[in-house]
C-alpha cells in the first residue's frame, strides 16, 4: 500500500462520451476491497514547490467507485508544461482531504489503494511532446500506464474512464510519469 502514498508524497484518456461532464465510474479489484471508502484525486503537481493537489472526490461501495471533478481542473494542479496528472486513490471511510494543495504524506495510514493509471488533463498550449499529445487538449481523460522496463519515467496512454481501476492489492504498482 505505501506505493500510493509514495506516488502522492513524490508526486486520462476516456472522452466523454463514457463519462458525465463532472465524473465516471470504475471497478475496485485486490485482496482487500473494504465495504465503504473514500476516493480522492491527488494531481500530481512539478513546479518549483512539488506538491499534491487535491481536486475532485468520491465513494467505493464494495467493488465499484464513483469520482466526480467540481468543475475544471485548477491551474494550480496543473504543471508549467501544461500537462496534469491526478491520481485515483482509495482511503479509508470517511477520511477527509480539503480541496487544494496537501502533504501526501499526510495520508499515512488512510490510503487502501490506487489506479494504475489516473486522469490527466492537457492545456491547449501545453509545450510537453510524447505521450501527452495522445490526449485532447482541454478536456480531463483517463489514462492506463505503460511501465518502462527500468529506469526512466512510465508513460500514459488513453483508455475508457470504466476502464480505470482501483487495485487494492498490497504489491499493486503505482505510475511514475514525471
């Protein structure tokens, strides 16, 4: 489970014609699918002062989960390169994260488990070339990762949002896109 907190400390695309305007659903799948959990999306936020930016949340009930976003993604969650990343990550009932920037580690001991994947979001004028460029511009997509074989950074490629899901199991992956 820590792999989640570390891609929170440190640290799509489905159109949207599978999703609302304001979120989606997906499946829970690991060795320990509690009941009832909170979800939140933690975007992943490089610039000068690296941070976790709290911006949309949810519920799990058994192995479905249900996200929504308040509306569009902060400028303050995204990246200089025009490029966001938020992460899909399953708590414990009832845990509260505020919208806005957090210390991920402020999540010790809450986090359950994550998407190996997430949402990412491209700005008309994003100046990030390679994977990113597979997402439209201005509208938020989920995204599978592809795990590099060593080193480097993992990338991201689009999938449909129900597509996107949670893994609870303790030795699940988290994605490294930055």
């Amino acid at each position: 489970m820590k792999i989640w907190l570390v891609i929170l400390a440190i640290v799509a695309a489905c159109g949207t014609s599978d999703r609302s305007a304001d979120g989606f659903s997906g499946a829970v799948v690991g060795t320990a699918i509690p009941a009832e959990g909170t979800v939140i999306v933690g975007w992943i936020v490089y610039a000068g002062d690296d941070h976790v930016y709290k911006f949309g949340d949810g519920s799990s009930t058994g192995s479905r989960y249900t996200v929504a976003l308040p509306g569009p993604v902060p400028a303050a969650a995204n990246n200089p390169d025009g490029v966001a990343f938020g992460v899909v990550a399953l708590l414990t009932k009832g845990a509260e994260v505020p919208e806005g920037p957090f210390d991920g580690n402020s999540l010790e001991g809450m986090v359950i488990g994550g998407a190996d994947g997430g949402l990412v979001f491209r700005a008309a004028s994003s100046t990030r070339t390679g994977w990113p460029e597979a997402f439209p511009p201005g509208e938020v997509s989920c995204a599978r990762c592809v795990h590099v074989a060593s080193g480097g950074h993992d990338q991201l490629e689009p999938i449909a949002c129900d597509q996107l899901a949670i893994d609870t199991s303790p030795d699940a992956q988290g994605c490294n896109v930055f």
